[in-house]
C-alpha cells in the first residue's frame, strides 16, 4: 500500500529538466525531497538544504536510489540489492523482461520476484525493487507516526472487593477455629491414652464367726 511522499515517489519521472530552471545548465531533476514530496535539481537544493533528501541515480537505464539512504525511511529488507561504484542501491520500480527470457544455469539457487516475477539472483531476496515490495506486503514509512490510543482502565467494585475480603477472612477464621478444635481434640485423646489406669479392688465383706455348738 503506498502512502505519502512514497507514492509520490514511485510515480514520479526522474532526470527530465526542472521547469523552473530549464534555462541553466545540468538542471535534470534526480534528487527527490521527502519533506515536499517532489523531484528537484541541483540548483532547487537551496530551498531544500534542511530537508530529508534522496539521491536519485541511473542503473542500466533504471531508477535507483541508494540502499543506505532509503533504509532510513522505509523498510528494504528482502530486495534485490546492486552496486553503483561500491555502493549498493535498490530499484524503485521493477524493471522489464522479455517473456523469453530464461535464467542463467549459474543462478539456479535464486527466486523469482513476488512482485513481478522477474528472476532474482541473490537469495534470501524476494523482490526485485520497491515497489514490488509496496504492493506485496504493508510497507509504511519509518517517520510515520501512530497516534497510540491508551486502553481505558477497568473499573474495580471495591464493595464486591470488600466483601469477598471479609469472606476470606470469615472461612481463614473458620478453618484457624476448626483446627484448633481438632488439635484439643487431638491432645485430650493422646493424654487419656498415656494415663496409668487405676486399679479398683472390690471390698470383702464382713467376716462372720461361726456359730458355736
């Protein structure tokens, strides 16, 4: 999904001459500004010399831009990287292929674009440029923030809160009360067990004389 200045960018048609400087010399528009959303030239940078810019660069007659620049704005993980004088850089927009075209025996471990289906050489890429990974996959720019809307705080009963308190402590005292009944009970019966028994003897009776004769 494009959004913002990316669209703009990926629409826009780079190295034309600048209208508002079509007289002067070397006035081809290859510098894209992030803050106005436009292509510019050389000598529009005075009124954009504070703004984020990208340099805008020609590969096999492709538009690309510096991997090191636009990593800092947008998210390029995954795409087909190339390098312009040891620098490496990224397509903005996919390039053609004749229908033909078949890959190279050299390249059997790479993939094909998800974007365009194009052949890709290096893995573990899965997009030719940017756009293919635009319009594969979510991308938004880096700068652009999110409001974060704050989750509303649940409202606690205290009365409910309270009363189950009360209850945990009415059974906490219940089970105390219980076991110290049990533990009398326990320690009356333990000490009737260990106490000597007393031994009854029945009383005789009367001893009687015989009667005399």
């Amino acid at each position: 999904m494009k959004t913002d200045w990316l669209s703009t960018l990926l629409d826009s048609k780079f190295f034309g001459s600048c209208i508002p400087h079509k007289e002067l010399h070397r006035n081809e528009e290859n510098v894209f500004c992030i803050d106005c959303s436009l292509g510019c030239c050389r000598h529009c940078m005075e009124a954009h010399r504070s703004h984020q810019q990208l340099q805008i660069c020609k590969y096999v007659y492709n538009d690309v831009v510096r991997l090191q620049e636009i990593q800092k704005h947008l998210d390029c993980s995954n795409i087909q990287t190339y390098k312009i004088n040891g620098k490496k850089v990224v397509h903005l927009n996919s390039r053609p292929q004749s229908k033909d075209t078949k890959s190279s025996t050299k390249y059997k471990s790479g993939c094909s674009c998800e974007g365009c289906g194009r052949f890709l050489q290096d893995l573990p890429s899965y997009f030719c440029s940017v756009a293919c990974k635009v319009s594969a996959v979510s991308v938004k720019p880096k700068d652009q923030s999110q409001d974060l809307i704050p989750s509303p705080i649940p409202k606690i009963d205290m009365s409910s809160k309270e009363n189950s308190h009360q209850e945990t402590n009415t059974n906490e005292m219940e089970s105390s009360i219980s076991v110290a009944d049990s533990s009398e009970e326990i320690k009356a019966g333990v000490s009737s067990a260990l106490k000597p028994t007393k031994r009854t003897h029945k009383r005789k009776g009367i001893p009687r004389r015989a009667p005399l004769f």
